[in-house]
C-alpha cells in the first residue's frame, strides 16, 4: 500500500472510531442508569421488607449512617415513639422498639392471637428519578394491611418522599419523609 493509500486508510479508521465514540459513551451511561437504577429499587425493597418482616437490620440497612426518617403528620403516630428518627441505629429502633412493645404485651389484653399477626406493606405509583451519578429521588404510595386470626384490615396509608445517594458505589436512603 502506497503512503498516500496508508494515510487514507488510517484517517478513515480515526473518523470510524470518533464517529462510533458517542455511541459507546451512550450506551455506556444507559448501562450505568439501569445498574443505579436497579440498585436503588433493591435497596428500597429492603427497606420495605425489613419493616414488613420486623427485621432491624435489613430495615436499619437500607439507611445510611446519617440518614434521617421523618413522620410528616401532628403527632403522635401509632406504631411510633418520636416524629424524627437520625441516623441508622435510632432508625433501627423503629423496629426494635415495636419489637420490645410486642414482647411486653399482654395477650389476653389482645382480641386476636398475636402469633396469627401478619403485616403486608405495600407500595404503589413509584416513581424514581436519578437526578445524577449521585442522588436519586423516590416517592411512592404505602399502605399497611394487617391480618390476624380476626380479620383483615388496612392499618395505615401515605406516602413516602426518599432521597437516596450513592455512596462508596452504594445506593442508600439518606432521607425519608412519611406522611399519612
């Protein structure tokens, strides 16, 4: 191959691989969008799980270390014992607490067994918004369905209104407002 056909053939190849550049950076961020989003969906799942199954640590978990929980409504709310909860071990007292108020209590206070009591947490109309590498946004609807030996019943309704960050490569909630 001639040096003019040399040239030709390599500017050809730099124009091929600077035209295909914003293609693969394209697809590169989509990737990254659908692994953060993803990982921001389990993390929530977690937290919904942990609260639903009673577990401290799955529910604590899914909150950063400084995260902070805030009941948005006039006080007090049932099933609580304080309107503001920061960082993720007085976080874990929500559970903890509810866990230790269970223990204490009478069962024949109780007009159902209380083993039979089974709470279902369920969230609806989610929607997550990554506002960037770093912060995400959440909110959602959440309704607490208790069923004991008695009856079924819808314990509680709200809503949520998350903001999570991605911290050493982990998505966390770092704030969560609940309202009823």
């Amino acid at each position: 191959m001639n040096r003019a056909a040399k040239a030709g053939f390599l500017s050809a190849c730099v124009l091929a691989a600077l035209a295909s550049a914003p293609k693969a950076s394209a697809e590169s961020a989509a990737l990254r969008r659908i692994a953060d989003r993803e990982a921001i969906e389990e993390v929530l799942g977690r937290a919904n799980l942990g609260f639903e199954l009673s577990d401290p640590d799955l529910f604590a978990n899914a909150f950063s270390e400084n995260a902070v929980f805030q009941l948005d409504e006039k006080g007090p709310v049932f099933g609580f014992e304080k309107m503001i909860y920061r960082g993720r071990a007085d976080i874990r007292t929500i559970i903890t607490d509810r866990l230790e108020k269970a223990r204490k209590t009478d069962p024949k206070t109780l007009s159902y067994d209380p083993s039979t009591l089974r709470r279902y947490n369920r969230n609806s109309d989610e929607r997550i918004v990554i506002l960037d590498g770093r912060t995400a946004r959440h909110t959602s609807t959440w309704m607490v369905v208790m069923k004991t030996n008695v009856n079924i019943h819808i314990s509680a309704i709200g809503r949520y209104d998350d903001t999570l960050e991605k911290r050493d490569g982990k998505w966390l909630i770092v704030k969560r407002v609940r309202t009823e």
